[in-house]
C-alpha cells in the first residue's frame, strides 16, 4: 500500500496556510476603511484615531474657481490650499481667487511679478501659502532663482464639498491588501503602549509619527484622544529661522507697486500641539516685518476652543479649521482691498 503520510502532511500545510490567509482577510475585511490621510499611510485604526466631531458646513457656492483673468485674489499654495476651504470666506465675501500649487508654478522666482500679470491677473493681492515644514526648503529654491519656469496652471476645485461629515456607515474594506488589518491592529497596539511611535519605514509610504499630548482629550474628538498622529516631516524638515522672514520680506518688497504680496504660513500641528517654541524666532522676525497673519498664536489661541482643530488622523486642518484660517486671511485681504472687485491694474 502506498504510503499516505506526505499527502496527508501537504494537505495539513495547504490547509493551514489556507486558514492563515482566511483569517488574515476577514481581519482586513472588517477593518474600518480609513478616512484620514495618515490612518491610511500609516496602517493605523481610524476607530482609534478617527475625529467625530461633526464640521460646520460650507456653501456650495463659496467653494468656487475664477479664472486668473477674472481674479481679484490669487493664491499660489500647497495641499492645504487645493481643497478651497479656507478660501471660501473670501469667496463668501464677494472676492474672485485663482488658486494655483507650488509644483505647478516652481520657487518665486526674481521675475514673480512679471510672470503674474503674463499670466492675465489683473488683480492687486497675492497670497502665498505654504505648511511651515515646506517652506524653508521652498525659500532656499527661491534665493538663486532668476525666472519662473512655467506658466500659470490652476488647481481644479474639488469635486465634492470639502466640509462632508465623517462616514458612520459600516462597509466591508474591499480595497484592503491581505495585510491590512493585521498591520492596523500592530501598529495601533504599538501606539496604544507607547509614549513616542514611528512607523517603520517600507514601500508605503513616509514616516509617521505618534505622540503623546497633554490634556489631548480637551482638544480631540477620536477615541485614542491622549494620543495624536503627525508626519515625521514636521520633525525631520529643517525648521525657519529669522533669515527666512526676513526673504520673505525682501521678496515682497521687490514686487510691483500694483501688487500686494501676503504670506499664509500654515503651522505645523507638532508646532501647535507639542512645540509652540519651535519657530520663535521666525514667528518674531515675521510678525515684526508685518508680511502676514500670524497663524500660529491663531492656532495656540483656539485649539482649546475648537475640537480637532487639526485631526488626530489628517495632515492637514479641520474644516473648522480651515475656515478660522480663511476667516483671518479676509481680514488680510480687506486690509489691502476693502472692496472686492475693485478696480484692477491695467
């Protein structure tokens, strides 16, 4: 009689392996599907990390393009401008923006003001938005640049409303790697046991970090709410200094008189929730110059006073976030142009 016994023991591994990656599926299937930008890179629960608090609404009307020739506003910025949410209580108040990236428009470059009348703006106020973790890199671009390489390309509004609510419906995560879950429930243990957690670095993505915050759960809506989720950029990217004010002054200073330059530097959330010192001494050197809001003590002001103010699970702010940005970026404006739509530059 032939013998059975390596059959039988195939079958016991096939079977094994089989019940390993049903397991592992199931695990992925029911894994909530992440909503937070960080969640999803990091592999971390959006049940432990994923904000609750309802946003308030923005009009459909107020997130809206113009084009460049029509704008009385153009805002060249990064991520947290191609979303159009803080830009809505400018467009509220009646203003026309043209919102454009940093890649697709390259460093400010010598020839700046040139290059945006070429481009068909008419208007008088530029904002120049960046995240405060970019922004040195994007100066030192700046300094030995002679010309703009690229003509005027708009960002696309979205094609959604930005200020949706959080899902609350549960579906099964089809789009999930064999993977998923199991990685989710690690990673959030890890987080769960540890004072400071980073992720480790693979084919996925950028690093993500996971602190501890003092009285976190005062200023965060999600469950794990001692604990927040940041990119390790914040920590990694050189910070600003005082020099980096101080271009940014002189840049504005060479522009036309027919154009009003301000600067929107968007805090780091590790500078608002665990480092306010982090950049004292270009805060110092920018309020001093008057080139733009001080975004920061805005940000140290409220994070109390508005829940999630950045997300446990974005990189970028909350809607209530963004709109409490917008809100001091009309002010800005108005400070230039009180009324919208005034009168242009030929």
């Amino acid at each position: 009689m032939e013998d059975t016994k390596p059959a039988r023991m195939w079958l016991a591994i096939f079977a094994a392996g089989f019940l390993v990656c049903a397991a592992l599926l199931v695990t992925s299937l029911l894994t909530p599907i992440p909503y937070g930008d960080l969640t999803r890179i990091g592999r971390i629960s959006e049940r432990d990390f994923g904000w609750h608090h309802p946003p308030p609404p923005i009009p459909d009307a107020n997130i809206k393009a113009s084009s460049i020739q029509e704008a009385d506003v153009l805002v060249i910025g990064d991520s947290f401008s191609v979303r159009y949410a803080w830009q809505s209580p400018l467009v509220g108040a009646g203003y026309r923006v043209a919102t454009t990236h940093w890649d697709k428009t390259g460093p400010m470059c010598s020839d700046f003001s040139e290059w945006v009348r070429k481009s068909g703006f008419k208007g008088k106020v530029v904002i120049i938005e960046s995240i405060e973790r970019l922004l040195q890199g994007r100066i030192e671009d700046s300094k030995e640049c002679a010309a703009m390489k690229h003509t005027f390309v708009p960002s696309p509004p979205p094609f959604e409303n930005p200020s949706k609510q959080a899902p609350t419906e549960f579906r099964l995560n089809w789009d999930a790697e064999l993977l998923r879950g199991w990685l989710t429930y690690r990673n959030t243990r890890a987080i769960e046991r540890s004072e400071s957690w980073t992720n480790t670095p693979d084919r996925w993505g950028p690093l993500i970090d996971a602190r501890t915050v003092p009285d976190g759960c005062k200023q965060f809506s999600h469950v794990a709410c001692n604990k927040l989720l940041m990119t390790a950029e914040d920590r990694l990217m050189a910070p600003l200094t005082a020099d980096s004010a101080a271009f940014m002054a002189k840049f504005t200073e060479k522009m036309a008189p027919s154009l009003r330059i301000i600067w929107m530097v968007v805090p780091n959330k590790s500078t608002v929730y665990l480092d306010q010192n982090h950049a004292a001494a270009f805060r110092s050197t920018f309020n001093d110059l008057k080139i733009g809001p001080d975004l920061f003590t805005l940000s140290e002001q409220n994070r109390f006073k508005i829940t999630d103010l950045y997300p446990a699970n974005e990189t970028h702010v909350s809607i209530a976030g963004y709109l409490l940005f917008g809100q001091r970026m009309l002010e800005a404006v108005r400070e230039v142009q009180p009324n919208p739509a005034a009168a242009k530059s030929p």
